[in-house]
C-alpha cells in the first residue's frame, strides 16, 4: 500500500482540516458494526471543497499514469468511489463504470453500471479501505465481466493487517493517497491530537477489536 509522502502529508492534512476523517480517543466514535474505534472517516466531505477535490482528482491521474499502462475504463466502487472515480475518468479521457456491493434485484439486476467489455484493462476507485472486503467484491465482479484489474487506487487507508492479507490473496495492486501513519504524524505536528494519545491510537491500529472490547461502556 504504497504512497507518495509528500503528497500523502498533504492529503492528510487537507482530510483533517475539513473534518473528513476525525480523531477522539476520549470519546470513540461506534462503527456500523458496533465495534468502537477513535478514528472515523468521511471522505466524501471532500467533494464540497474544489480545491481539495482537485488535488485528490489530480493525485489519481498521476498514480495512475505512473504505475498502470494501457488502461482502458476507470471504475468506481459505490458508493464512496462513484464521484472521485468519474472525476478521474474525465480528465483521462477514459469511459467510466462504477460497481455496487452486489447485483440489483429488480430492473436489469445490474452489478457494474455503464458499458464494459471483456479483455479491457481496468483501474478501480476507492475511497477508503478498511478490511478491502468490499472494496475486493467490486474486484471480483469486475473479473467475472473477463476484464483485466491493473490496480486499485483509493484516497485513505487504516492499514490493517486484515486489509493487506485481502488484497495480497486477490493479488491486487493497492495504491493510497495517504495513510493511517502519514494522518497519525500530521494530527500530532499540528496538533489535532496530543503526543500521549499516540501510543492508543498506534494500539487500535494493531488490534481494532482488543481496542474496541477496552472501550465499550
């Protein structure tokens, strides 16, 4: 999961002066699946401020151009990766799909939305990554239609163990903008967080559900 630091130091920074991704170690935010985490992580925040839109836009194209040749359609997972995926589509020039978690149920019963053809070469947009679950099913459903997934480009990462293991047995290339270290030392240097909340927030990082389990009232 490999970044551009000093890009990666300046999308953290911008992820965290608009509240996109959050930190409160006193106070952790429930996830969905109720587990209890201090961190938590919106980046479609980030589509309303156009100059961040652009330098996220404009870090895609230049991940892409310099790591994946010959790509043909750029797709985005949805819901998160729709708007970031079609923006990246237009400025390459490139045609656009975007993938749901799974098949409609009702219409055409459509799992990839737009025209896509077996052989063709793919890049995939993401948003964020936690476990890469559900980011791997558009993977896989893109590899069912006969394409060719180069990599997966997505702006933030957690950087879980889980996450790596995911994409190393799909054997899929994953490029972030930044990271969950890279977010960690920018909150520190200007203050978002205090130093002695570090250790707490490098201990989540290892073990979510121990952290979790310590924390529920």
């Amino acid at each position: 999961m490999k970044t551009n630091n000093d890009k990666a130091l300046q999308m953290a920074s911008f992820l965290l002066q608009v509240k996109a991704i959050k930190l409160n170690n006193e106070n952790p935010f429930t996830w969905a699946s109720g587990r209890k985490s201090p961190i938590y992580c919106d980046n479609r925040v980030t589509l309303s401020y156009p100059e961040i839109r652009t330098f996220i836009r404009q870090s895609f194209v230049d991940v892409i151009n310099a790591n994946w040749c010959g790509i043909d359609v750029i797709a985005g997972v949805a819901t998160g990766g729709i708007a970031q995926g079609a923006l990246v589509a237009q400025e390459l020039g490139l045609p656009f799909v975007y993938v749901r978690s799974e098949a409609k149920s009702h219409g055409l019963t459509n799992q990839i939305e737009g025209e896509i053809h077996e052989g063709q070469n793919v890049v995939v947009i993401e948003d964020l990554v936690s476990t890469g679950k559900s980011s791997l099913i558009a993977v896989d459903a893109l590899r069912a239609k006969g394409c060719n997934v180069k990599g997966m480009a997505a702006i933030f990462t957690y950087g879980l163990d889980v996450a790596k293991q995911n994409f190393e047995k799909s054997q899929v290339e994953l490029r972030t903008l930044t990271n969950y270290d890279t977010l960690i030392q920018v909150a520190c240097e200007q203050e978002y967080i205090r130093e002695s909340e570090q250790e707490s927030l490098a201990s989540w990082r290892m073990n979510p559900e121990q952290w979790s389990d310590a924390h529920m009232k």
